[in-house]
C-alpha cells in the first residue's frame, strides 16, 4: 500500500451491520482488508493486508501474559472483509458495539489505516481540537 488513506465520508449503514466502504479508499485498501477494534472505544480500525501484518507484528512484541491477554482481546473481534460488488463490507455487532456504531457512521482516512467511527463520537472528537493548537504544533515542523 504505497497511497496514505486521508479524507472524509458519510456512508449509510443499515440495521444488519452493512454499509458501503468509500470508493477512494477501496482502492487502496485492495480488494480485502481488516476490521478491528482501534486502541480505545472510539471507532473501528481498517487496515489492508499488509499493514494488518505489521500492526500484529508489533502485539506480538509486548512480552508475557500481558501481551496474550492484549493479543486475544484485539484480535479476537478481528474480521477479514472483501466487499461485495456494490462495494458493501459488512461490520459485526461486536465490532459496532466496541464503537457505539448504530445509526450514521463516518469513515476517515487517517495515513495508514481508515477508521470507521459513530457519526456523534467523532464529531465530538474533531471539535475537541481547535484551529490554534493544530497551527501550534504545526508551527515547529518545516513544512
């Protein structure tokens, strides 16, 4: 995957769970990819194959117990999805439980993975960062 996922879209989903995956990013997930709970309760992460591999690469570094137990909870709820042919992927109930997933949803590109959040949460999320503290951070990198 030689692309970075970015932008914004509003699909539909409906009371069983499916909803049409943006175009934009399909293509360059690939045909398949990879459901799986983010790293807190926000949203969903997608990942394609390959990034899929290294994200699990990276859990099976954390050492012990520890790293089992955190292994089995993230991916124990993973899914493998190919989109059907009207490009509909279909999101399990404990996938949309672990993000609050009911009604409207937004899909984000976020560099190397795409996340699927709950319309409200996200929301929440982006207007919880203002346009100063973006133009802050930003200020000290060469751009």
């Amino acid at each position: 995957m030689a692309d970075l996922l970015c932008g914004t879209y509003y699909p539909s989903i409906d009371q069983k769970g499916r909803m049409s995956f943006p175009t934009k990013l399909r293509e360059i997930l690939g045909p398949e990819f990879f459901l799986c709970q983010g790293p807190d309760d926000a949203y969903i992460a997608v990942y394609s194959p390959e990034a899929f591999q290294e994200y699990c690469n990276k859990l099976n570094s954390i050492p012990g117990k520890q790293g089992s137990d955190i292994r089995r909870m993230l991916l124990a709820g993973a899914d493998k999805q190919t989109p059907d042919k009207q490009g509909r992927i279909f999101i399990t109930q404990q996938l949309r439980d672990h993000a609050g997933i009911t009604d409207e949803v937004v899909v984000i590109g976020a560099n190397h993975r795409a996340e699927i959040w709950n319309k409200a949460k996200w929301e929440e999320f982006s207007g919880s960062i203002s346009q100063e503290e973006i133009n802050s951070v930003l200020a000290d990198l060469v751009l």
